[in-house]
C-alpha cells in the first residue's frame, strides 16, 4: 500500500513501502494519508465500470464491431456493402435489444441485400433482423411448418421494439 503527503516533503529518510515510510520535513506535524482508496470504494467503483461497460451503447458497439462478412464480394453478390445508414439502424436495434438478453444475436453479418442482419438463431428457430441501407428494417423468421415468413418494422422506437418481443416470444416458444 502506498502512502502519499499531503505537502511534498524536504527529505526523505527511508523508502516509501506499504506505508511504512516517515517524512521528515521542517513540518512534522503534516501527516501522510493512504493513496489507496478503501476496499469498499474499489467495489464501488468497479460497480460503476461495469455498468458502463454493460451500458446499451457500449453492448450495442461491441456486438457491431463483431459483424462479419464487411469484406465480401459485393461486385460478385450484385449488392452494396452497409452503408452508414444500416449501421445507425442496426446500431439502434441493437440497443433496443440490450433488454431483452439473455437472448442474443448468434450473428451480426453484411447482408446480401445491401445493410446489416441481426440473426438470432438457436438450435430448432432462425430469426433476424435485416437493417437496410434504404432506411428500412425487416424481421425475419421461419414459422412453425418451417417456411420463411418477414414483415416489414416501421423505423421507430416503439415498432422495433414491438419486433424484438415478437422474436423473443419465437424463440421462448421454441
């Protein structure tokens, strides 16, 4: 543990180590205090770091950062790579989506139609969410006698909401 003055000393006569150390100065009634906060305040603070790296934002970035399939062929897939505007969707859903873990996008990708999936898979259901460089949002799924279904999401707070309880609810029904 380190101990640091609360006005610098003149001279030292030892080491600082674990507080162990005494200042000598012309002032010896100036005391030294502990540098290290108490363990308490650590938990506290660890407590706070934690939640801003848990944040929506944060969560939401990292899961973006994760897409896969940003270096493909678009000339060979005759579509666009995701555009800024598919990331700021998909940044949104994504945030949105924090709510709803522990269910969690299996995948981000580059989607072949020009944006970026969403894709929330599990051993017995498929569902995703295609943000669109047009500035649309599709939901995806396969319904029970397993043929692909997709409903258009207005770009709104409350739809896209309304769009992940639908998924939630597909895969808690699995």
């Amino acid at each position: 543990m380190s101990t640091q003055l609360v006005s610098p000393p003149h001279v030292w006569n030892s080491v600082p180590s674990m507080g162990t150390s005494k200042p000598c100065t012309r002032y010896p009634t100036l005391a030294t205090r502990e540098a290290v906060p108490p363990y308490d305040s650590l938990i506290g603070v660890i407590d706070v770091l934690r939640g801003a790296m848990d944040s929506p934002v944060s969560w939401s970035k990292a899961k973006l950062g994760e897409m896969t399939a940003k270096n493909a062929n678009w000339t060979l897939l005759n579509s666009a790579p995701p555009n800024n505007t598919a990331r700021k969707l998909a940044l949104n859903v994504l945030k949105l989506a924090h709510a709803y873990r522990p269910l969690e996008p299996s995948l981000i990708t580059a989607s072949a139609d020009g944006g970026i999936g969403i894709v929330y898979k599990s051993d017995q259901r498929y569902a995703a969410i295609e943000c669109l460089n047009i500035n649309q949002i599709w939901l995806l799924w396969f319904d029970v006698l397993n043929q692909p279904q997709s409903r258009r999401v207005k770009v709104t707070r409350s739809e896209i909401k309304k769009a992940l309880e639908e998924l939630s609810a597909l895969h808690n029904n699995a």
